[in-house]
C-alpha cells in the first residue's frame, strides 16, 4: 500500500492521528499552524486525499445528516499500522530545498547589477522575520508537554533560518565591500 501514499497522505494520516477526528478545513488549519511552516504543497490536496484514503481504509468517514454535510475523518487501525510503518522506514533521500531566492541567486550574473544586493537585504529581512515568528512560537508553546516531541522540528527550522540569515548577511557584505571603488587603485 505504502507505493500508492503520497508525503500528503502521510501529512493527512499524521495530523489526524495527533488532533483526532478532523474535516478538511480543520486539516487545513491546522497544516497551516504548524507543517506548513516546512512542508509546503497545494492545501487543496487537504479536501481531495482524506476521500482516498478513506476508499484505501485508512480513514473513516462520517457526514453530518444534514446542515452543511461536512465529513469528518478518523483513523482506522489499519490507517495507523500505515503510518507507524512509514515513521519506522529509512528515509534515504537528501535533504531537499526549494529555495526561489537560491534560484535566482544561482542565474545572477543574467540579471542587472544590484540584484544580488536587492535580493540578499529581502532574504535577510525574511529569515529575521520567519525566526521572529518561531521565536514567539517557542516561548508560547516550549512548556506545553502535549507538543513537546513536535517542537524538535521548530528547532530545526530556528536553525536552518539562523544559518539562511548568516548566509545572506555575509553576501550583503561582500556584495558591498565589491561596489566600493578601491582608493588604491583609482577606480
């Protein structure tokens, strides 16, 4: 079965399995508090996959009688066996990031003088902001024992932030030191 779930599936099965009984609005909510910060995709995928997983017997659905008919999802045994067997395999592939700064970055030298620049104070006034935001999150959160194990991921993104702004801020500064003319020199 594992060949046919997708890392949605596995974000779908996850979340419900650590909040309980979940429509997709409430998928996409709480994704959006909390996954989404690192594992970004098309939320829509929140409304059409709890449907097949529920065909694949990994959910359960149940649809209000009548009002707005919103299905709520639950998981099944057979829903949590499929996702404990996913925890517990190996995961072989590299560490990916989709970076658009990073691409642009990369085809600098096609675009005009002072991009780099533009792009590294954005970069830099983005990631200061991003570990604001875990920051709060780490005070709000770091004494509650009911998130405790999740809060090792907000450690992580606190790192991988802190080096994105070392990063960016050290190329600001050889970016700039480049535009001064040299005295020396005469230019």
């Amino acid at each position: 079965m594992a060949d046919r779930l997708s890392p949605t599936s596995y974000v779908v099965l996850g979340t419900i399995a650590l909040r309980g009984p979940s429509t997709s609005y409430d998928l996409k909510r709480a994704v959006g508090r909390s996954i989404g910060y690192f594992w970004h995709f098309p939320h829509a995928q929140l409304y059409s996959e709890p449907q097949r997983l529920a065909e694949l017997g990994l959910l359960e659905a149940e649809t209000e009688p009548d009002g707005r008919r919103r299905r709520t999802y639950r998981l099944t045994d057979q829903g949590l066996r499929e996702l404990k067997a996913w925890l517990a395999e190996p995961t072989p592939e590299h560490f990916q990031m989709r970076d658009i700064a990073e691409l642009k970055l990369f085809f600098n030298e096609v675009g005009e003088p002072g991009d780099v620049e533009r792009l590294a104070r954005e970069q830099i006034a983005a990631h200061r902001e991003r570990i604001a935001v875990y920051e709060d999150m780490q005070a709000r959160y770091t004494d509650l024992d009911a998130v405790a194990k999740r809060m090792i991921t907000l450690r992580l993104g606190l790192e991988m932030e802190h080096a994105a702004l070392r990063f960016w801020s050290a190329l600001l500064e050889e970016v700039g030191a480049q535009a001064i003319p040299d005295a020396a020199s005469g230019s």
